[in-house]
C-alpha cells in the first residue's frame, strides 16, 4: 500500500523518499548486523503514513541488505555491478531504484534489472520473483536449480516451494523466512546473524509444488 503527496512538488517527493527509504535500510543493515531479531525495523504497512516507507520500500532495503549477508561460490556470476534482478510484473517501481541502485555490495555497485524469463536471471546475484509468476514458479526453480542466484520472492509457500527466502507480514510487519538447505545446495552460504533476524529457518530440501 503506498501513500501519495497531494500538493507536494515530484522532486521534493522523490527527495522526501529518497530519504525515509535510506533510513529503513540503514536500520535494516544495523539490525541485521547485531541480529536483534525481536526488535526488526519495518512500520506497519497497513498504516502507512506520510512519513512510513511502504510494504516495497521496505522490502526492496531487504533486498539489498541481503546481499551483504550472503556469500557466493567464486565461480557465481562475475562482473564490474551487483545486479539485483525483478522476474515477472515489478511491484517495487521507482522505489526499487531510488531504494538501492547505485548503492555497493563487496566493492560492486548495484544494478537493477527487471528481466521478463528466467534464462536470463543467470546473470544475477539476487531475484525477486514476482507474484505473477507463481504458476510458473516450478519451472522457473528448476531453471535456476543449477546456479548460484539467491531467490526471494513474497508468493505464498515459497521456501516449501523450492525458493530460498521468503517475505511475510507478521504482526503487520515485513518479516522474512529461509530455507537454508536450498540456498546451500546453489552453494550459497547464509550468515548466522541473518538466520537469527528470521522468523522461520527450513533446514530440509523436501519441496512441494
């Protein structure tokens, strides 16, 4: 749910947003940093307010947060960027680039791409995929089984499904669980501090359509 600024001029917007969004994710990385899982920042999305970051503005600063507690195999996709891929129809918008592009990850800057098939996520770091993408889901897992690219997306069930992280609302607020036995099977290694900030770890491979 996202709030609007009658009367407020676009750049001032965007500047006013700019700002909140770099706040949420620099609390994000703080948090996630001394794992204090108890106290996750992220407002209520139900309410947001004028001044509250969105339910995508604050998933789009766990995006690319996760992308500092993670750690790829030496032979996953190399390059000058850190691209940050959307698969499927993009909910963040202009949220998703003011919230993290530009930004660096281990040296490399971050790059949003919104990409329309799976082949080409093989490219990426990290993918979000779509909720319009969930009867396709199935395919487009296996079509990463063989790569290093970290999946997250909000459809329901998805780390039962094969997918590595998986965002929640509990208590109106943007959570997120893992499945630590995909991500290791792509080669994938978690932080201990970012299994303690989730509300739910899967240790099992098993998966379920």
């Amino acid at each position: 749910m996202r709030g609007t600024n009658i009367g407020t001029p676009e750049p001032l917007q965007r500047e006013s947003r700019g700002c909140v969004v770099r706040s949420v994710r620099n609390g994000l990385f703080r948090l996630l940093a001394i794992a204090i899982a108890s106290v996750l920042v992220g407002p209520s999305w139900l309410h947001a307010q004028r001044s509250s970051p969105s339910e995508y503005e604050v998933k789009a600063a766990y995006l690319y947060d996760f992308g500092k507690f993670v750690t790829w195999p030496a032979n996953a996709a190399t390059g000058d960027g850190f691209p940050i891929c959307v698969l499927g129809e993009d909910p963040f918008g202009a949220t998703f680039d003011a919230t993290i592009a530009g930004e660096n990850i281990n040296g490399k800057k971050v790059v949003v791409n919104r990409i329309a098939k799976p082949q080409e996520a093989v490219s990426c770091r990290i993918l979000f995929i779509s909720a319009s993408e969930e009867k396709q889901l199935k395919d487009i897992l296996s079509t990463l089984d063989k790569t290093s690219v970290l999946t997250v997306s909000d459809i329901s069930q998805f780390t039962r499904r094969g997918g590595m992280i998986q965002f929640v609302i509990d208590a109106n607020r943007v959570r997120f669980e893992v499945n630590v036995a995909t991500a290791q099977r792509a080669g994938l290694t978690l932080s201990s501090q970012l299994l303690k900030v989730a509300i739910n770890v899967r240790r099992d491979s098993q998966t379920g359509d």
